[in-house]
C-alpha cells in the first residue's frame, strides 16, 4: 500500500466564529492521514519525524466533506517520505485545501528506530530532500537557547501533557502538538495584530526529542518577520521534565498567519522594527526562507489538482 485516502466533515466544535476550520485542526487532519498511511506500511508504532511545510491553501468551512490523500513518495531503511493532499467537496467539484510533506519514522517499543519493510523505492531527488533534513536537524539542535530572550514580543504558552494527548507509545501525538501551537502562536499574532487572524500554514519542523505523558511542554513564540497584512511568528518548543528541571529542545518552526477585518478580508498590520541583534538576524533569515517557501506553494498549487 502507497496510498490512502480519508474523509472528514466540518463540524461547528471544529470551526472558529466565521465558520471556517480551525487552522490547528486541519493541521492534525493531515498529519492523521498521513500517519494512517504509515500505520499501514509499517505494521507497528511510528513517530512524525519532520514536516517539510504544511501548507492551507483555502479554508474548509461548517458543512463541507474534506477528502485527504496520503501518498508514500520515498522509503529508506526505516524512514517514508509521504505527501499528503487535502481536497474540499463543492458539490460535484472539489478543490485544492492543503498541502504537505512529511517524514515519519517506524518505532520499536522503546520508540527507537526499526526497520520498514516496504517495496517503495527513493530516487536521488528524494535522497537530496532527505539530506537536507538531517542537516538543518543537526543546524536546529545546536541551538537550544531561549527564543524570546531579544525579540520585541513573544509569548509563552506552558501546559502540561497529559494521556488524552497522547499516543499509544506514551509520546505526545504530533497532531495534538499541531494543534497547541496554532492556538498558542495565533495567540501571539493576534496580541500584537490587536485583531483576528487566519493560520496560513507552517514552515519546517524537525521533531528531535519525543515529548513524554508527564512532561511540561512550553511553547515560546515571537514575530519574527512582517509583511503587509501576514506576519511570522517563530517558535522553539521544550519539553520539561519537571523532576529534574531537564528542558529538552523538541522542536523549531514558524507558523504564519494573515490578519483580518470583521468582514474576513486581510487587513494591514504594524510593521515591526527589529531592535537587536538577534531579531535582526532572524528576520532577515526569516524573509528569506519565506520567500522560498511562498514560491514552493505557488509551484506546488499549478502540480497538485483535486480532480
Ligand atoms: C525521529 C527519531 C525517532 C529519529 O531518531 P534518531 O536517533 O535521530 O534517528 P537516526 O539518526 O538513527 O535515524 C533514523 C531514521 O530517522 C530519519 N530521521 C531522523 N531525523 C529525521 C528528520 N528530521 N526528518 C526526516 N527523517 C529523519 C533518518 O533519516 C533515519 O531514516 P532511515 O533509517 O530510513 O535512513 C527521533 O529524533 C525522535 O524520537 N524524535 C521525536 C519524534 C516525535 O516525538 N514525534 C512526534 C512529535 S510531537
């Protein structure tokens, strides 16, 4: 098996007050399917090990059917590669909601790499993007500072992990992650939008350390770049054992977000001047990143169709 498909209907507890899906929740949508998917070929345990990009393209609102595809693109010893596509039902069509690539991993019960036993091959296009996984991992883990400590305004977001969160292997479930960190930074965006906002998706996330049932886990958010109505917020993630004070680096990304009016439509939002160092390097990083990743959604949205 290399494909599969899953449906989901949007109900109100899954909608924000304009009636459209909640950005968290779409995201643990697609990282639901594309777990199932791994279930299948890897007959056992599995963890999320890297999302490449999630992108939500338009939003799924009250009452619609949302169809998602799950594809295996590449498989190595223990590693699959799957891309996974959402498709919101409009009557008889259906179009393009959202887009991702993510990387999961087959696990022993000590959630320790095993071998995937699968036909599906890896190309050197797919060997290239798994290269480039391992190293910005490896560029990521070196830095396991304080986000906030520099940046003009971030937040902090702490909650504790409990077994409702979970997955059968006692580790937070990826989905569940997905979910805290879009309320956790929309929070962030919306304090320093004074407004609402959309979620219009995530940059990459290298999962490096599982977060236990147990665990404390902190989100630390800040704006880290402006555009004229959309704006970044960063994170670092920790997971705290609160027994030995221990703080473990799990994860960095950014989510962006486009502000909006009353009516739906984007608004403009304050221009933020990075003030040190840090920030300034951040958000130079940042505007470029964002450039390459905007422009990969732009190429994937001609590729990728629904019908
Ligand atoms: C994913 C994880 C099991 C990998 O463990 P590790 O000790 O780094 O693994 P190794 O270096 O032995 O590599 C094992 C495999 O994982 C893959 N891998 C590791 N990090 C990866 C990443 N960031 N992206 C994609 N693949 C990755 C490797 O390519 C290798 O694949 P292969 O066997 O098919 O060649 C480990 O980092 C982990 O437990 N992370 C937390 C996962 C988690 O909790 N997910 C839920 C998030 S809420």
């Amino acid at each position: 098996m290399r494909r599969l498909e899953t449906y989901y209907s949007v109900f109100p507890w899954h909608v924000n007050h304009f009636g459209s899906l909640h950005g968290g929740i779409y995201m643990s949508w697609i990282i639901d399917a594309g777990g199932l998917l791994m279930s299948a070929l890897s007959k056992g345990n599995y963890l999320l090990a890297s999302v490449d990009y999630i992108y939500l393209i338009r939003p799924a609102r009250i009452g619609d059917l949302v169809r998602i595809e799950a594809t295996a693109t590449a498989a190595w010893n223990s590693s699959a590669e799957i891309k996974v596509k959402a498709c919101i039902k409009k009557g008889d069509k259906e179009e393009l909601g959202a887009l991702s690539l993510m990387t999961y991993v087959a696990v022993d019960e000590h959630n320790r790499p095993r071998r995937l036993v699968t036909d599906i091959s890896h190309n050197e296009e797919a060997d290239k993007r798994r290269e480039a996984r391992l190293e910005r991992k490896i560029k990521d883990s070196q830095d396991p500072s304080d986000l906030l400590d520099g940046m003009s305004f971030g937040k902090y977001y702490v909650r504790t992990i409990y077994p409702e969160h979970g997955f059968s292997n006692g580790i937070l479930y990826a989905g569940k992650m997905y979910q805290m960190l879009d309320e956790a930074l929309a929070i962030v965006a919306k304090l320093y939008t004074k407004g609402n906002v959309f979620t219009a998706g995530a940059g990459y996330a290298d999962f490096m350390t599982p977060v236990r049932i147990g665990d404390i886990l902190e989100i630390q958010g800040a704006i880290e770049y402006t555009g004229t109505t959309s704006l970044d917020v960063g994170a670092k993630v920790f997971a705290i054992n609160h027994f030995t004070g221990e703080k473990r680096l799990v994860t960095r990304t950014v989510f962006s977000f486009v502000a909006i009016d009353e009516k739906g439509n984007p608004r403009p939002i304050p221009k933020l001047t990075p003030a040190t160092e840090k920030e300034k390097r951040i958000f130079e990083e940042r505007e470029k990143e964002r450039k390459s990743r905007i422009a990969l959604s732009k190429e994937l949205q001609k590729i990728e169709t629904c019908e």
